[in-house]
C-alpha cells in the first residue's frame, strides 16, 4: 500500500479531514473511497457544532434550504425523460444531487457553472434526455426563443462549430433553470397548503366534524376515469354470493350498475332521502328464476360512491334492512377520518378535502368555489371562431355546457371574455339554469388589446379580493380553472388552491 500512497490536495484534504459542513457519515465515505483508492489520509478533525439556544438567521436560511431539493428535482427530470434510474455505480448523478439539494435555490445559481459542467460529462445521457424533451422545452423558453437558438446553431453548424456541445449546454442549463422552478413551485403550494389546513381546521369543518379536518396528504381531484378505474378494485373486493346489488341515489347507480352486471345480479335502487326502494330490474339475460328480488331474504350489498363521515349508511341500513335479512354496505372511496363508522368494503382511501369531477359544483364546497368561464362552464370554442366577430357570438349563444352548477349560486365567474359580451353571456347562462353573484369580465375593448394582458394574474387578482373577504363553510376556497398552466400562475401568484379539471392537477 504504501508504495502506491498518494497525497491528498485542496478541496478534498478539506472534505476527508472532516473540515466542511458534510455530515460525518458522508465525510466517512469520502475517506473510504480515497483509502481504497492509495490516498494518505489526514487524521480526522470534526469540527464541535456551536451551541445554540435559539433559532439564528443561519439555521433558518439552512432549515430553508433543506427543503429545497432542487438536485432531487433535477434528477426526477432527468430520470423521468429517460424513463431509467441512475444505479449505475460509477454514476456520479446521485453525489450531484445530494450536493445540490443542501446547497438550496440560491447556492444552485451561485454554482450554476459547476452544475452544468457535470451535467455535460455526462453528455450522451444528456443528448438522450434533451431529445426527449424538445416539446417541454420550446414550451418552456417559447417558440420564438427555441427558434432563435435553432437558428443560432445552424449558422454555428454552417460555420464548422461544435454545435452539438453548445446544443447539449443550452440543454443543461434549461434542465438546471426546470428544476429550480420546480422546487420554488412546490415551496408555494406547501405554503399554500398550509394556509389552506389553518382555514378549514379554524372553524370551517363543518361543527368541529373530524371527518372534515384537512388530511395530510395533498388534496385530489378525481375523474370520471379514474373512478371508472377505482370501480375495479372495489369489484375484486366484493364476494360472489351476494343475491342483489343495491345502488344509492345518485352517485352510487354507477358503481352499483357495473357491479351488478359484472356479477350478473339483479339491481335495485335505494333513496336515502326518500327512505324507499326500488327495482331496477334484471336484463333479460336474467329473466330465467331471476325476475326480481324477493323481500325477506337474501344478502344485499348497498353501494354509493363515497362515505365522508359515515353517518349515511346508518340510514341506508335501516331503509334495506327493513325487507333484507343481511346487508353489505361498500363505498368506492372512503374518508380514513369517518368518525361515525366505515363500510364493511372499500376500494380507496380518500382523505378530506378532495374534488369529484362528477360532483363538482353540486357539493359542500360549492359555496366556496370561484371558476373561469370557458373550458368549465362550457366547452372553448374551436380554432377560427375567435374572431371577435359574428363566428365568436355565434360561439357565445350557443356554446355547449359542460359543468353545470344546480346546488347553490357560484360566487365569483373570472372570465377572459372582454366586457362588451356580457349581455350574451348572462343571457347564455339564464338558459342554461346557471345562477352566479358576480361575473368579472375583462375590460379590454378587443381581443386584440386582450391580448397584450397577463390573464393568469388578471384571474389571479380578483380570486385573491374575493377570497379574502369570502368565509368558507366547510371550505377550502378554492378556483376552477381550465388551462393547466394559468392554474399553476394563479396558484403560485394567489397562494391559494387553484384546480384544473382537464388535467386533474391540484395546485
């Protein structure tokens, strides 16, 4: 060993001599790797942490940074364009992360230079990564921009210049300027998110009701797809033997319908409002000694689509079990802080408060919902009919409905329509059965001069005005808004929920 000792220099005679703000076990596999590698190794100084007895402007900036985990981030783009996992063991990718999420937003641009010098020595697996993202990538830095820099290295090319070195760099450092907005844009939905758990949690949750507390996890919005998906699971759980399928009125005859056909058993309907039920009938692929279902007797399994605090099945128990001798209550989705009793069977946890696209506007929440006009009220118009002309009020009169709000008036409509078609719009909606209390259309006098105007903020600014006066019950507040990326603007400017329906993102 020690004919092939070698000595330790500058940076790294610092890290394995515990000199640096590395952990201890991290300063330990530096000396390691250099002890196997024949490195003379310095005896180790660790150095005493100061004592501290209350919370300095240094450890608040270091806790700070320790949630900025923008090499996490950056290695979620990477990995996930690549669709592969850096396991390699001569990968250095992991080392860089560690690195970068303690250094946080601010030593990330400090080191900027540093970052994107290792990103390029790994420049094949960058190529591969940056093909991938070409569509992400014009979006990201726009089409006029990505054209300016496809334009830049073709006449780079013409001239004989590595064009791909300098193609692969601008790559790295998109890549590195991603995931640093990533990281900020988490940071403000976790501080969104808390805000929003100190509002339901202060009274909003319905007479103090544990089942409406804010849940931990992130709030979801759910699809009519993904429901159709969740179904599925709850079908695997259902034992065959069960003589009749019992949906509840409204949303659980979807559920209780593909059940029911899946186990080719007959169907009846129970009201919780009415106390009744009723046969739905069998198909005539059961009409052969299945032509109804017998009072008295038999097993029953009752099916909704979601149990909340769980005081309804206790009502729907006594409506079925007057002429059954055995009920099965299931549910769909389940609130893991029911407080007044589970179902015997359920397909998912869905914690409070959450979003059900087929309920969207017609639940408790709907009192405390803002939403845009276009892509949720109705459908948007197609290409060519924006014309701030006849085809564009041909658009607004008869515009297709998309959610239609039946429970309670919305409270505020943000739309970037432009104020002269107010009048057909309010006329649109009085045919349609929609009730609102106030609509703010924009003010631009073209949808030229429209245009020219930050929409997302536009939204943004009237959603926070109206939220700080509004008073939920149960809450949270919250906007609807069609375009992904103005729900992403409006929840970072706002601070408040934002959700987009299209995409089911919840912001």
């Amino acid at each position: 060993m020690s004919e092939t000792n070698k000595p330790l220099i500058g940076r790294m005679l610092q890290i394995v001599s515990g000199l640096t703000d590395l952990s201890s076990r991290d300063v330990q596999k530096y000396r390691d790797l250099m002890e196997q590698q024949g490195y003379i190794l310095p005896e180790l100084k660790v150095k005493s942490p100061p004592v501290r007895h209350h919370k300095t402007r240094q450890s608040r900036a270091s806790s700070l940074t320790s949630s900025e985990r923008v090499g996490t981030a950056l290695k979620a783009r990477i990995e996930g364009l690549l669709s592969i996992k850096a396991t390699h063991a001569t990968c250095n990718c992991q080392t860089l992360a560690t690195e970068m999420d303690r250094w946080g937003i601010t030593g990330c641009e400090s080191r900027r230079d540093h970052i994107v010098g290792q990103l390029m020595e790994k420049a094949d697996m960058l190529g591969v990564s940056l093909s991938k993202a070409t569509v992400a990538y014009v979006k990201g830095v726009g089409i006029i921009a990505a054209a300016g820099t496809a334009s830049a290295l073709v006449g780079d090319w013409w001239s004989g210049k590595d064009v791909e070195h300098e193609a692969k760099l601008a790559g790295a450092n998109w890549l590195l300027t991603q995931a640093i907005e990533d990281v900020r844009s988490q940071l403000k939905q976790s501080q969104s998110q808390l805000r929003q758990s100190r509002i339901v949690n202060r009274g909003g949750n319905r007479g103090g009701n544990p089942a409406f507390t804010m849940g931990s996890d992130k709030p979801r919005f759910i699809t009519l797809e993904q429901y159709s998906q969740d179904i599925r699971i709850l079908l695997s759980k259902i034992p065959n033997d069960v003589d009749a399928v019992a949906g509840v009125a409204r949303s659980g005859l979807y559920p209780a319908s593909m059940v029911a056909m899946w186990l080719h058993k007959p169907m009846i309907i129970v009201s919780q409002t009415r106390g009744d039920i009723v046969d739905a009938g069998n198909g005539w692929r059961l009409t052969r000694g299945h032509n109804h279902v017998e009072p008295g007797r038999g097993r029953v399994l009752v099916i909704d689509d979601t149990v909340m605090s769980g005081g309804s099945q206790h009502i729907l128990r006594k409506v079925v079990g007057k002429q059954f001798s055995e009920v099965i209550f299931a549910t769909v989705y389940c609130n893991p802080a029911a407080n007044m009793g589970k179902p015997d069977i359920h397909a998912v946890d869905l914690q409070w408060p959450h979003l059900l696209e087929w309920n969207l506007f017609n639940s408790v929440m709907s009192n405390s919902t803002a939403v845009d006009f276009d892509g949720i009220l109705c459908h948007d118009c197609k290409s060519g009919q924006d014309d701030d002309g006849p085809a564009y009020l041909d658009f607004i009169r008869t515009a297709t409905p998309l959610y239609l709000p039946r429970q309670v008036p919305i409270p505020l409509i943000v739309t970037a329509r432009i104020e002269k078609y107010r009048a057909e719009t309010e006329a649109w909606m009085h045919r349609q059965g929609i009730r609102w209390t106030k609509l703010v259309m924009h003010p631009a006098g073209s949808t030229r001069e429209r245009e020219q105007d930050d929409i997302a903020a536009y939204k943004a600014k009237h959603y926070m005005a109206w939220a700080s006066k509004h008073r939920p019950a149960p809450g949270p507040i919250m906007f609807i808004e069609s375009d992904d990326r103005q729900a992403q603007r409006i929840a970072q400017i706002s601070g408040r929920m934002v959700i987009c329906p299209h995409t089911a993102g919840v912001y």
